[in-house]
C-alpha cells in the first residue's frame, strides 16, 4: 500500500477540546477539520464505528458511520498503532463525546507491532527504555515526565538569559581528561592520531572564554562520565553550567536557589510540591550548613578537616568504608559527610566548605586554608549543584592538578590531569570569579516525580543487544 506524502493538518486535539467545549450532546459545530494522530482504541458497532485518536497534544474521538464515511468498510479494520488522517466536522455524540465525525481518511503509517494495550501501556521495562518511540505512545506517564523536561530545560535557559548570561558551546572532544573528578570515556581521532576523551565537564573552557572578556557566560549540554548506572546516574547525562566574573559562592549560592525554585515555579505553578510521597519546598532562602557541622551532628562529636586522618579513617572502617592509602584528611571527612549525612538532607540544603583535598578547582576559604569556598546543594537525599569560588591563582593550580597527578600515580582512576593550557591561560588573568553545574537529569526526576533517572532520559544508556 503506497502512504501519502503529506497531509493538510489543520488542528490539535487540545485546541479541538478548547474550542468547541461548548457543543451540547447531539450538536454539531458546520465546522470541517483536518486531524492527523495514532489510533489506540477502535470499536466496531455494525454500521457505526469509533475509534480513539491520539496526537502530541491529547485524544479526540473518531466518529465514522456507514452512511457518511467514505470507505467505511476499512476505517472499521484499523489496526492499533496506525497513523492516519481525518477531515470530518466536529460534533458531540448524544452520549456527549467531542467527536470528528469522519467524512474520509487516509492511512499514513500502518503500526506492524503491538503498542501495548492503551490503558495498561507496555510494562516490559527493558522493552520501555530501548524502544522509547513506543513506549511514549503506550504510556501517558512517560510523555509527561519528557514534556515537564522539556519545560524545565526552558526555564533554566530563559532565566539564564534573563540574568545576563550568553549561551555557548564548548568542545566535547578534549585532548586530556580536565574540569571535574572522574573516570572518562576515551575515544580515538583517526586523522590527527590522537586519543581524545569526552568532556567530564566544560568547566575550564567556560573560565577561559571568562579570561577572554566574557563576564557571564553558560552552556546547558551533555557530558559523559564512565561510571555505573543506577536510579540517579546515567553515563551520558545533561548540565548546566555557568560563570559569573566578579562573583563569590555567596552570591552564587543565591543565584543557584533563586534560579532552581524560579525554574520549578515556572514549570508547575508552585515551589512547593510532593516527590514519591513526601513534602518537599524549593522557596528560598534554602538551608545553609558546613560539611564539618553536618557530620559532626550525625557522629556525634566535633569533627572537621583538622580532625586526625587516623581518626577519620577509623570512623570509616566503622561504617564499612574501605579507605584509600592515599587519603588525607580531608577526602576522610568528605567520606564520612557521604556516608552518614547525604541522604537525610531531603529540602533543598547548600552544605559549604568543602576540604581542599577533593576541590582541585575551588578557592581557599579566607580564614581556613585546608577549606575552600565551596557549596555543593542536596535534596531528596542527593547532589543536585555544585558551585565554588574559582581558583584563579595559577601557581596554586599547578600544585593542585600535581597533587591530583600524585593520586592517580597511587591508583585513582577519577583523579584530574595536569592542563597546561588552562594553566597557561590563568596567567593571562582571570578576575574573582564563581561556578556553578546543575545537575539537569537529577531535576527533571523531582519536578516530574520519578524515582528512576531513565524516565526523564528520552533514550538512557542501556547494554547493547547482541544478537548471536
């Protein structure tokens, strides 16, 4: 059967639903339209026939009767799943359901697999995630979490602009591994025959586009860490990142609440909403605490980065934390803080002042040299941002990426290598500047409501099928 090439729609379900609400049971509205959408439920009455359409917007009600519909004997032998195209009026049914009426149609894709039944939808997970294009059409639960996505994404993007920001693009193929702690995904380029990595982070190329006179700038995009998949981690996830010259973690710890609870406001009307079950309110000012205060509360002592590495190490082992050799105090107590303290930090919370040892990129905190200026916001029990106060001296870079250098010698595959570029480019100056990375994916999960990072992911990484 040859399909059409095109088809002269002309409206929406949703508008259809909006516009013509008014129509009495039995009424019709003399008004002709051209809908176009998948069948997902057909019934078939003798000389009468309906069948449930579906588009991008919603549902409406196909009417077809034998004495009307042209071709009435094959409208009535659809088959679920097929694509078609109806011009017909717009009525209400006696029984008082908005209709169009089918004068004609005309098939555009004929479904050869099951869908899944329209009201239970596809339950096969695996089948879900690898074959979205269809889950989409069987579940309703799956479109909404994508479309709240989708508003999410463009509220962040809107408020960023709204706050001076310029959008950029950096590279995702870098020569070294650079902007973040973590293991990453090597690939190779044939013509320059060179191994290359894919982004962990765009982190230092945004600072430098900052050195370049840029005094605001911010990227929303795809980065790639080769790490497990779980319920909250995808290999190949979305992040918004942002720079603001002249900024400290202060002011972007009040730029990150306003622009994350702005965001939710704009997509559900409210900051205040339920995830699985539990209250949970984005309204600013959110709680601030330091890592050191937090983990004491939950140890039971007086605990901080000047604590005996020994110490920590023991208190470690107690949880059944292996510890690294390589570990210093500092990397201990930040251990310990995710051991005993993140997932209890359910409302939007800034735990600040994180150890130098685990921050190669963040600032000295003033008053204590072994902390830096830096935030890291949790809720429902995990990471959501990370943000500092740039380290803009180069000489303490370079010893920061050697000491990271010294680790990955000692066996840690995350640790960071040594960019000389970047080095070389905070000599040429980079102004008191403050970073920021939302985790996109992670915010998706809460302002749809789901507990599985596969769900707000259009097409999550999943293990290749071999097929022997």
């Amino acid at each position: 059967m040859t399909t059409p090439y095109t088809f002269a729609h002309t409206a929406y379900c949703a508008a259809l639903a909006d516009t013509y609400g008014f129509l009495a049971p039995g009424e019709e509205s003399g008004v002709a339209v051209a809908v176009a959408g998948r069948v997902m439920l057909l019934r078939s009455q003798g000389r009468l026939a309906f069948a449930t359409m579906r588009d991008s917007t919603g549902e409406i009600q196909l009417f077809a009767l034998e004495a009307v519909t042209k071709d009435f004997e094959e409208f009535a032998k659809l088959h679920l799943g097929d694509w078609v195209g109806v011009h017909g009026e717009v009525v209400r049914t006696k029984r008082g359901e908005l209709s169009v009426k089918v004068a004609s149609f005309e098939v555009l894709a004929t479904a050869r697999r099951n869908f899944g039944d329209k009201w239970a939808g596809i339950a096969d997970f695996d089948l879900r995630y690898r074959h979205r294009e269809a889950d989409l059409w069987a579940n309703e639960d799956t479109r909404a979490a994508l479309a709240r996505r989708s508003a999410l994404v463009r509220a962040l993007r809107e408020r960023c602009w709204a706050a001076g920001f310029m959008e950029v693009e950096t590279p995702i193929l870098n020569a070294i591994p650079t902007g973040a702690a973590a293991r990453p995904f090597v690939t190779y380029h044939q013509a320059l025959g060179s191994e290359f990595f894919l982004r962990i982070a765009p982190e230092l190329w945004l600072k430098r586009l900052v050195v370049g006179g840029f005094e605001r700038v911010f990227e929303l995009g795809r980065v790639f860490r080769n790490e497990g998949v779980s319920p909250r981690h995808n290999p190949e996830f979305t992040m918004l990142e942002l720079y603001a010259a002249y900024w400290n973690y202060e002011d972007m710890m009040a730029f990150t609440e306003e622009l994350v609870a702005g965001a939710v406001a704009d997509v559900l009307g409210t900051t205040a909403l339920t995830y699985q079950g539990r209250d949970l309110d984005f309204a600013t000012p959110w709680r601030r605490a330091t890592m050191a205060d937090l983990v004491s509360e939950a140890v039971g002592e007086e605990l901080n980065v000047h604590t005996s590495r020994e110490h920590l190490a023991a208190l470690l082992a107690a949880r059944d934390v292996e510890v690294h050799a390589s570990w210093g105090a500092g990397r201990c107590l930040a251990e310990l803080f995710e051991a005993t303290c993140e997932a209890d930090l359910w409302q939007p919370t800034f735990v600040t002042q994180y150890p130098v040892e685990v921050s190669p990129l963040a600032r000295r905190h003033p008053t204590d040299h072994e902390l830096t200026e830096r935030f890291e916001s949790y809720l429902v029990g995990r990471e959501l941002s990370n943000g500092f106060s740039e380290l803009i001296d180069p000489e303490d870079q370079r010893a920061r990426f050697e000491e990271q250098a010294r680790l990955a010698a000692a066996g840690d595959d995350e640790a960071m290598r040594i960019d000389e570029d970047y080095i070389k480019a905070l000599e040429w100056g980079l102004p008191p500047t403050a970073g920021l990375g939302v985790g996109v994916d992670r915010l998706a999960m809460v302002v749809a409501d789901s507990p599985n990072i596969r769900e707000v992911i259009a097409f999550p990484t999943l293990k290749p099928v071999r097929e022997d």
